[in-house]
C-alpha cells in the first residue's frame, strides 16, 4: 500500500473526526448551536447563507473527501465518486449512532466482506473494522461514546477503503446505496420503522445494556 493511499485514508478519517467533533460540540452547547438537524436542512441553511456548525461539518468532511479521492484516484469523475463514498460513508455511519454499539456493528457488518479480498482496500478495511471492534464492547455497555467525532471518523476511514478497493462501476453503486441511506436515514426517526424489520429487530440489541425504565 503507497504513501498516497495511507494519507488519504488517515486523512480523511482525521479530518472527518475533527469536523464531527466540532458539531458535536456546538449541539453539547460548547459552541453556538443551532436548530437546524439533517443534511437537507443544514444544505437549505447554506443556500440562505447561514453557516451552522452542520454546515461547517459538511463542507470540511467534503473537502477532505476530495483531497483523498484526489489522491486516491486519477481521472475527475472517479475522484468526485470517491469523494461521495467517503462523505457519504461518514455521514452514514454517524445516521447509526442513536443506541449504543449501534453504529461498530454497522462498520463491522459492512467492512468484514471486504476483509476476504485481497490488496490495500482490504487492509484498510481491517483498520476501521478493527477499530469498531475495538470500541464495541466499551460502546454498547457505556462505558464510552463514539459521539460524532467516532462515527464520523469510522465512516471516512471505512470509505476510504471501499474508495480504494473500488473501480468506477463500484463506486456509483456505493454512492447509490448511501445517497438512499442518507434519504431514508433523514426521513424516519431513529426510534421507527428502520430498525424494525426481521434481522435487524433481533441483531441490534445484542449486548447493549437493559435499562430499567426502557
């Protein structure tokens, strides 16, 4: 594995933790926070020529993003896709952690069939595979957070490999499984219907800790 393709990787993972730490602090009220939740509302708060601390996260996750596709790949379009999976990737791992363990089970569960291939996209898989597992136990008794900065560095260093490992046809399907990701992930609540159905129901309470009052 090159120089370039471990300083995007890392990069991106970097970059994306320190943005999601940002926003998450403004929301724990060490900055200003606003009201604005969602990506569609932190967009529509861009385009009126409000910055929020969402907006902030998007932009800085964006470029990173860019950067590393931009080091990663070497014709325009595959860069731009890049850029979209390892974005999108961090925003989506960040959609799962609203429950404990929640969003290391959705790394480990994404990343392990990678881990059977072979070259540099499997060995960094293995890092952000390995790093879910590593926080898991931690996560889903509370004795730890990931919080925004965790979920959001997750999900860049998981992107990243799945940019590495990926030609152009790989990737526009990875951008369209997190673009509807991210739609569904905005449009039904936490608590409803997208950890509701048969598998999912029964796998992602697994080792979380029972709390007397629900």
């Amino acid at each position: 594995m090159g120089a370039r393709t471990r300083l995007a990787a890392v990069g991106a993972a970097l970059a994306a933790g320190a943005c999601g730490a940002y926003d998450g602090g403004a929301h724990d009220g060490r900055r200003g926070a606003t009201a604005e939740r969602g990506f569609g509302a932190h967009l529509a708060a861009l385009r009126g020529g409000v910055l929020t601390s969402g907006g902030v996260r998007l932009l800085g996750i964006g470029g990173a993003g860019l950067a590393a596709g931009a080091l990663l790949k070497a014709r325009p379009l595959d860069r731009l896709l890049a850029a979209a999976v390892i974005a999108g990737a961090a925003h989506a791992v960040n959609l799962f952690d609203v429950a404990p363990g929640r969003a290391a089970k959705a790394v480990i569960a994404a990343g392990v069939p990678a881990l059977f291939r072979d070259g540099p996209g499997a060995v960094l898989t293995s890092a952000s595979v390995g790093a879910a597992a590593a926080v898991l136990g931690d996560d889903l008794t509370e004795r730890i957070r990931l919080g925004e900065a965790g979920a959001h560095a997750l999900g860049a260093a998981l992107g990243a490999a799945i940019a590495t490992a990926n030609g152009r046809a790989g990737l526009l399907l990875h951008v369209s499984l997190l673009v509807t990701l991210t739609a569904i992930g905005d449009r039904i609540s936490v608590r409803g219907r997208l950890w509701n159905p048969p598998g999912i129901r029964q796998v992602d309470p697994w080792g979380r800790r029972a709390h007397p009052y629900g």
